[in-house]
C-alpha cells in the first residue's frame, strides 16, 4: 500500500508544486501519470526521507519499548534519548 501511495501521489503533488511556482504553462502539457525525472527525483527523496526516519526514530523507539516491556529502566532511558536525538536529527 505504501508503494502504490509513492506511484500515485508522486505525479499529483509533483504537478501541484509545478503548477504553485510555475502557473498553468508549467503542467498543461504534461501527460498524466508519467515519471520524468523531477518525478523519479521527488520519489527517490521522499523514499530516503521515510527510510532515515525508520532508522534514527524507528528502531531508538523499538528499543526503548523492549526496555518498557522488560522493565529495564537504563535501556528504555537509552531508547527514550535515541529517539528524542533521532527525532532532532
């Protein structure tokens, strides 16, 4: 399902911000639904955006909710800071 969101909203909100800074002319050719490289450019950012926020927020918050859950106060204080930096970052 997240795929299919990336496919299809990529080339709606890439027309919208075209069609914001640029006006009409900007997106009264281009076909629809097919990927230029501005296109391919705002999928591949928004792809790396959700990967590195898995990464440094994700995984702190898993960390800090297996402490929660094994009542390990240190490890859960560590995930808990982790994820506040993660979420700093």
């Amino acid at each position: 399902m997240t795929l299919a969101h990336f496919i299809l909203f990529t080339p709606f909100s890439v027309a919208w911000t075209k069609l914001a800074i640029r006006g009409r002319e900007s997106v009264a050719k281009h076909p629809a639904f097919t990927y230029s490289r501005t296109q391919a450019m705002y999928l591949l950012a928004s792809i790396l955006m959700m990967v590195a926020i898995m990464v440094f927020v994700g995984i702190p918050f898993v960390l800090m909710r297996y402490g929660q859950r094994n009542s390990d106060n240190q490890l859960m204080a560590f995930g808990g800071a982790a994820c506040f930096l993660g979420l700093g970052i």
